[in-house]
C-alpha cells in the first residue's frame, strides 16, 4: 500500500538496509511499519528477502550484482505492487 510518507526510493533504500542487516533502530522502526501497511508491502519485502538471500549463494560477485539489479527492476515494475 503506497503511502506519502514512503516514496519508492526511500522505501528500497530502507528495505536494502534493513535486509542487509545496516538498518538503525529508526530505520527498522519505519520498515516494520511499512510492512504492517499492507499484505502487498508485505509480500514485495518477502521477495527482496528472499532475492537477497538466493542471491548470496552466487560464486561471482558481478553475477550477484547483475541478479539483484534485475530482481528490483522487476519488482519495481511489478503492476500489483503498490511502493
């Protein structure tokens, strides 16, 4: 569910972080928010988690980078998701 207070960018930039495991108590505050407004927030942080997991498990470092390049191009786009 998109919300003033989330733009897109702002969003995946806390959502990255937080994944990632960067993310400040505020920060985690707002992401956990974000994911409790909305079973599709909730859904598109599930397929970034699990991106980032999958991702992981990748032997070449530009490879991983050119996954997680496409996976959030793709959820960017994705037409029921709603940032």
């Amino acid at each position: 569910m998109y919300s003033p207070m989330y733009d897109k960018d702002a969003i995946e930039l806390l959502l990255t972080k937080y994944i990632t495991g960067n993310a400040d108590s505020d920060e985690t505050r707002m992401v956990k928010d974000w994911i409790a407004r909305g079973e599709e927030n909730a859904r598109h942080f599930q397929e970034l988690e699990l991106s980032w997991e999958l991702s992981r498990s990748f032997p070449n470092e530009n490879k991983v980078q050119e996954a997680r390049n496409k996976i959030h191009k793709a959820l960017l786009n994705h037409p029921d998701l709603n940032l």
